[in-house]
C-alpha cells in the first residue's frame, strides 16, 4: 500500500552571500504524490527584482533563483495548477515567461483573487508594449512571449474567487482555501488539504502578510479553525531584520508612521518646499497620496501604473474580501510628464510609483535631490544597491550614482545630494513580532507535536530572528541549500 507523500521545492529566494539583504522572488513547488498518482502545484513565480550585473538593468527577466531545476523535478510530470498570491511583480513577474509557461498541464489554471486578475492582466500588456519598444530601437531580438500566447495564457485565469471560500482542486482528494492576507488589494495566502486514505493534512502558504488593516486594505484575519494548518510550508519574514515597534501594537505604529509622513508634507506646504515621496503603485501609493489630499493640501502624482492600479482597486473586480474600502481619488492630480511640475506655480507634493526608488519614481529622485528646498522619502523596505538603499545612506553634499532608466534597461548617473531625506516604514508586511505570534497561533491546533514552519521571504538576519524566536518547532529556511527540498509528509 503506498502512503502519501508530499515535497515542497523551494525555487525561489536566495541563498548565500546575498541572502544577508535580499529576498529574492517567490516561486514554490508542491509535490503531492498518493500512491500511483502524482500532482503538482505551484505557488508563485516572481521575478527576482535584484540587479542582474550581466544584464546591468533591475528585474529584466530574472528567474526565480533556482527555475533551472524545474524540469528534473517534473520528470516528465507537468504543473496542474498555478496559484498567484498577489500581483506584486516579486511573486508574479515569471509566471508568463517560457520556463513555466511551457510546463503548464494543458488544464492547468491560474488561480487567484478578482483584484490579483486584474492586476496581473493590466500589468502583463503594458509589459509586453515595452518589450515591443525594445524590440522596435533594437534593445532586444526577440519578445519573451507574444500577443498570443499572453492571450492565451491570461484565458487560464480561473473564474476568479471574491470571497474566501474552499475550493476543491482535485476531486475527493484535494482542497485549497484561500484566506486575506492584508499586504495589499487582493493578496492571500493557500492552505491545502490533502486527504489520502487515513491521512489528512493542511499545508499553507502564508503569502505576504500584513496583519494590520491600511487604508484601503483590510488587515490579514485568522482563517476559520477548520482551515488552521497542520504544516506551514511558507511564512512571511521581510520584516523579521529589526522590532520597527519597540514592543509596540503594529497597528498603531502604522498610524503613527503614517502620521508622521503627513506632518513632514503639511511643513513642507507651509514653508513652500517641495515634498516628494516614492511609494508602490498598488495600495501604498494611493494611500500616500489620497490621505495628503484629505488634509487639504495640493498634491499631484507621476505614474502611469499607479493611475491604472486605482482604476482597478476601485473597480468591481477591485474588492474581494469584506472590509476592502474604495479610495477615490479625490483632489489628486497626475502629471503627464515630469517636466509638467515646472509649471506648477508653487512648490507642491508630489508622489511617483516604486517602492524601492526605481522607474518614474528615480526621474523625480534626479529632479529633487539636488535642491535644498525639497524633501525625499522613501515609505518601505528599501532592498540592498536599490536607488531608495542608496539615497538613505548618503550624507547631505554627497555625490550618488542613481541607477536611471534608459533605453529599455538602467544606467548610473551622478547627483549631489542636498534635499532633505525622510524614512517611512509604511510597512505592508507584519512586524516581527507580531508575525511570530501569529505563526504560533495558526499552529495551534496542529496534528504534529513539532509542526514544520517553512521561514521564507526574508534576508538572512530575519530568517536568524524568527528562527530564534519560534522555539517548538521544526524550522527550515529559504537561504539554506540543504532545506531547498523538504519532505513534509
């Protein structure tokens, strides 16, 4: 008789030196085998947004770190379902590329929320006409994918889910809930079920989480107690390299960090100086923006994706889950190029997409650095050698080079620093500390007296903290090679 097994490949993160400050992209692949038969899922498949230095450009088709593996590990087999937590390029930035494209089961689906869909979709075409530009000045031979097998590949999007609900994947067998995570419009997490004979075991995938409720977004509940997991295969950690709270409630620390970016900008509207702030086009950079419009203050925003995102975030595929709240848009302006806020009479508040100083966002980091009356901020986790990494640890006079969009890819270009500079922790993930108690609270009623807790989208020093902290548990981590293969049943 043969039992059930289940392996869970990690394909994504990193390993090594650069795990100490990157955490690479999300890319995990389930195997569960009963008896004879043999499925696998996958759950993610970002692109790695650290600098490829034989590209020279950030995120131009980086891989999850180890996709080479992919084929030995199918032997033969291919992925029967792809299950996207949310539409941050970090966690879905690979999946139309031909790697995991072409190991797509003829059934396959993709699943996902209504918002995670419409996200993606948008997201897939503009990329795609980038490409198409590249191509078109020479930049590139050949497009990634085309118009048709994007086409194709978007009609896999299964009838996308706007409530948490069960679904049964596998008849009999195997179940999937999907339950908010909090991180941003649309972003959950998967617990699977997997029944077989006598064994019956749930498996999750935390997804990015955020266990406070932001502007817009409701914060990460606890799913129903029927869906506590027995095993949790992968856990959330960005936050785990420092206590942002100081033994704080992270609810209120968001509120306050929030509080404090409005009381920087009502000075800087005050004393005629500019305010600039970088911030994610989906969730962060509506907040940033619509909450400095309540005030009363004037404030424009420079972003394509971020105008398409809050289109969709307040569209009827935008909500999915009860307590997601619209965000209007009231009183705020786009600009349709940089050089526009010339001719803005005073000096105003503006807001560009990129959460980690990239794209629109380094145009007007290359505009104000070099004004003394201006102020720059940065609202998130900064990755290592990125623009947001690199203007936070310069000294005021000093010269950077910012890494610049040019001709499809990023080149390095000098600025003397002489703005003022402001950190925001903005933080759409959960604090450590809060994150652990959570951990612990979902493994509660786990079957297992040492459950598995996969720790995983983190550099090292938070990996080492959660690690640390969680005692009780059998733990294992993205940046050791020897736990990239785990049996956890």
């Amino acid at each position: 008789m043969m039992d059930l097994e289940v392996t869970l490949y990690i394909l994504g993160g990193v390993y090594g030196p650069r795990a100490m400050t990157q955490l690479g992209a999300s890319c995990d692949l389930l195997k569960v085998k009963r008896g004879q038969t043999t499925n696998f899922f996958m759950i993610d498949a970002g692109m790695d947004m650290g600098l490829d230095a034989s590209m020279g450009r950030m995120g131009f088709s980086n891989p999850p770190y180890d996709l080479n593996r992919l084929e030995e590990i199918l032997d033969g087999h291919k992925i029967d379902q792809l299950f996207l937590t949310h539409a941050h390029t970090d966690h879905v930035g690979y999946a139309i590329y031909e790697p995991v494209r072409e190991n797509l089961a003829d059934s396959a689906r993709i699943i996902c929320t209504n918002p995670t869909a419409a996200f993606y979709s948008d997201n897939l075409m503009n990329e795609l006409e980038s490409y198409r530009s590249m191509r078109k000045r020479k930049l590139i031979d050949r497009l990634p994918y085309t118009e048709r097998e994007a086409f194709l590949f978007l009609r896999r999007l299964y009838d996308t889910f706007s409530r948490p609900e069960a679904l049964e994947i596998v008849p009999d067998h195997i179940w999937v809930y999907p339950s908010p995570a909090g991180h941003m419009r649309g972003a959950c997490g998967y617990t699977f079920r997997v029944k077989y004979r006598k064994q019956d075991v749930k498996i999750m995938f935390s997804g990015d989480r955020a266990c406070h409720s932001q502007l817009s977004t409701r914060g990460a509940p606890l799913p129903p107690k029927e869906w506590y997991p027995d095993i949790i295969a992968s856990y959330d950690c960005t936050n785990g390299g420092d206590d942002l709270t100081q033994g704080g409630d992270e609810a209120t620390f968001w509120m306050q960090e929030l509080a404090r970016m409005m009381a920087v900008a009502k000075k800087c509207d005050a004393s005629r100086e500019w305010f600039f702030a970088s911030a994610f086009a989906m969730e962060r950079f509506p907040t940033v923006a619509q909450t400095i419009a309540d005030m009363g203050l004037s404030v424009y925003g420079f972003s394509p994706s971020a105008q398409r995102s809050w289109r969709i975030m307040n569209s009827k595929k935008g909500f999915w889950c009860n307590g997601d709240m619209p965000v209007d848009g009231t009183g705020v302006n786009f600009l349709e190029n940089l050089e526009d806020a010339a001719n803005l009479e005073e000096p105003t508040a503006l807001i560009a997409s990129s959460g980690m100083g990239h794209g629109p966002a380094a145009k007007c980091y290359y505009k104000f650095l070099p004004m003394e009356n201006a102020v720059v901020a940065s609202t998130g986790f900064a990755a290592d050698d990125t623009n947001n990494f690199r203007i936070a640890d310069a000294q005021d006079g000093e010269k950077i080079l910012l890494r610049f969009p040019n001709r499809g890819g990023e080149e390095e270009i000098p600025v003397v620093v002489r703005a003022r500079r402001e950190k925001f922790r903005l933080t759409a993930h959960s604090l450590r500390e809060t994150a652990a108690k959570s951990a612990e609270e979902l493994l509660r009623y786990s079957q297992f007296k040492e459950p598995m807790l996969g720790l995983k989208h983190g550099p090292t020093p938070a990996l080492d903290w959660f690690e640390s902290r969680l005692g009780g548990f059998d733990t294992f981590r993205q940046d050791r090679p020897e736990d990239r293969c785990i049996q956890l049943v």
